[in-house]
C-alpha cells in the first residue's frame, strides 16, 4: 500500500520545515542510535539453532533455516521500513504504533487488519522465544547448573514440559510487573554482550587447538580488538565535533583493520568446519566484536546497572549451586545423559545378568 500510495519525496522531506532533511536528517550518528535501538527485531534466528535434535538432517537444514530466516525477516523490515517511509514523512510517523497510525485516517479496514496481524505477531514471537528458551534450560539442566527436573522430556511429545512451563510463568510475570523500555533495553544489553561473547568463541575455536596451539595470540588478537573498539566507541559519543574526532575514529577503524589483517596472516587456521561455518574467518567476526561493542555503547548507564545485578546473581547462583551440583552429577555418572537415555540405561541394566550381582 505504501509504493502504491505513497510519495517518493517523502524520503527526504519532512513535514515540519523546521525539521533537519534528507535522506539521513541526523546523520550517521541517527543511523547507529537507531539501529541500536531496533535491531532486537531480528533476535529470534538463533531459536533455529536449538532445534537441532529435533530436525532430521541437521548439518544441512540448520544453516538454510538460519540463514534463510535472516535475509527473509532483513528484507521484509526494509520494505516495511521503506513504505512507512513513503506513507508519511518521519517527523509524521507515530512511534507507539507506526503502520496503524498511517493508515487510521485514510483506510480504516486497513489499520485494523494491521491490528489482528500485529497480534498474530505477538503470539508467534512468544511462541518462538518459549520454544528456544526451553531447549536452552533443558540442555543446562543435563548439565547439573540448574535443577535437573529442567531436562526432563514429556514422553508424549518428546519436548521439555517443564522447562517450557516454568519460562512461560515467570516472563509472564516479568513482563507483567516491569516497564516495557526497562525490559527492551535489559534484552539489548544482554543479547549484543551475548552476540559479542559468541564472536570471540568462533575465533578462539577456529584458532585453537588445547594442547597443540598457545592460545596467547588469539587472545592478545582479541584484546587488542576489543580495546581499539572500545576507544572508537568511546571516541564517538564523548570526542568533540570537528577534524580531531574524524581523524581519531579513522585511526581506530584502520588499527583494527591492520590488527586482524596481521592477525590472518601470522596465525594459522587450526579448525576448519566440514560441512558448514562462519565464512571469511576472521574478518566477519572481527566486524560482528566491533559492531556489537559500539551498540553496546549506544544505551543508557542503568541498563548496565541492571544488567550487571542480574549477572552477579547468575554468578552467585553458579557458585553456590551449580558448580557443586555439576560434580555430583559427574561423579554420580548423569552428567550430560538425556532423560531418555537414562531411562533406556536402567532399563538395560536390570535386563542385563552381568550387571547383577
């Protein structure tokens, strides 16, 4: 409705005269808050991932249903993006509810079948983050860090019941009791420092071998990274305007290049995927460590006080609990064996004359 409708001139011409125009009114720093801001739209891929035991040829339908749910869901949000923008200049577009709003004083049946797939929308992004989630808590529960009774799969529908109901319970509640903006900015800050942490194993895995390769390259490799992302991030948000800013954000942008050229070249491969990885090592996750280190410099100072608190309780609850219950469990034998598993060895135990006595 929006390319049919629309106006093309409304990419650069707000409606207000006194607001800044053209295709990027604030610039590029208007493009990275943004981007900050709404880039937890495509969290929801990595629940692909977790199905892994569920899916009948893994290796090869993983990597398609990752990727294809990516460049799907990116060109589905330009579009949407693109027609909001020719509907409405951006000074006109509503934030609580753009597409509704647009469409509200010309065609009404419009905004209200916006209305039932924005809750369908709801509902499936619900579904999906219950359904990851779950598999996430069932596979540490096999682990010991927390409560075993998290691993145990229904033996009717072969999924983990109660992990699946103890997660929809308590975000039910969080998201009850707790301001939307609070919970946003808490899903930002751990999903980029989570992204961020990933991006680091990658490399160290591809590059490592225990016991056949020093690690204290890679690690020095990842430091300094880290550190000259710091400083670009730093050197953005607080450095003042003019050519001494531009020249210290080109310097970082150039010492990270030359740190993971140098990098690839004076440090060997070790591991190579055989059927599917992470392509251009080690330059894409280079790039994803940057990126997510500067996003992560976009939000507000009591989202890392949140987000620290909840990180001190993860680690005091690992500490007191999992660590002890994860050795019982190894020296008990259970460690890692999955529900039916466990039930098949006890079975074939008491069958089995030579293990009675």
């Amino acid at each position: 409705m929006g390319f049919w409708k629309g106006d093309w001139n409304n990419f650069t011409r707000p409606m207000n005269p006194n607001s800044p125009s053209g295709f990027f009114p604030y610039g590029p720093s208007g493009v990275f808050n943004g981007a900050a801001m709404v880039y937890f739209s495509y969290i929801g891929y990595d629940a692909v991932s977790t199905m892994a035991e569920e899916v009948k040829y893994p290796i090869k339908d993983i990597p398609i249903g990752v990727t294809g749910s990516v460049v799907i869901v990116t060109i589905l949000y330009c579009l949407m993006a693109a027609s909001m923008s020719m509907l409405l200049p951006y000074d006109m577009i509503d934030v609580e509810a753009p597409f509704a709003a647009a469409f509200s004083g010309r065609w009404e049946w419009v905004s209200k079948v916006i209305g039932v797939g924005a809750s369908f929308g709801i509902s499936t992004s619900l579904l999906v983050a219950m359904l990851g989630q779950a598999r996430y808590m069932c596979v540490i529960g096999r682990s010991s860090v927390v409560p075993a009774w998290f691993a145990r799969v229904h033996s009717k529908t072969s999924t983990p019941l109660n992990a699946s109901a103890f997660l929809g319970i308590f975000t039910a509640a969080i998201a009850l009791f707790t301001d939307l903006n609070i919970l946003l900015n808490l899903i930002s800050i751990g999903t980029l420092f989570v992204y961020y942490m990933v991006a680091n194993a990658v490399i160290y895995r591809r590059y490592v071998v225990i016991g056949t390769t020093k690690p204290w390259p890679i690690l020095s490799f990842l430091c300094l990274l880290t550190l000259t992302s710091l400083l670009f991030t730093l050197s953005w948000h607080f450095a003042p305007s003019g050519s001494s800013k531009s020249f210290l954000l080109g310097l970082c942008i150039g010492l990270a290049t030359a740190i993971t050229l140098i990098f690839r070249q004076t440090v060997p491969q070790v591991r190579k995927p055989e059927f599917w990885g992470v392509p251009f090592m080690p330059w894409l996750p280079s790039m994803s460590i940057f990126m997510n280190i500067f996003l992560l410099g976009s939000l507000d100072g009591l989202s890392y006080v949140r987000f620290g608190f909840f990180s001190g309780l993860a680690v005091l609850v690992y500490v007191l609990y999992s660590v002890h219950a994860t050795f019982d469990a190894e020296a008990e034998g259970f460690l890692g064996v999955k529900n039916g598993e466990m039930i098949r060895e006890s079975t074939e135990s008491e069958e089995d004359p030579n293990h009675k006595v």
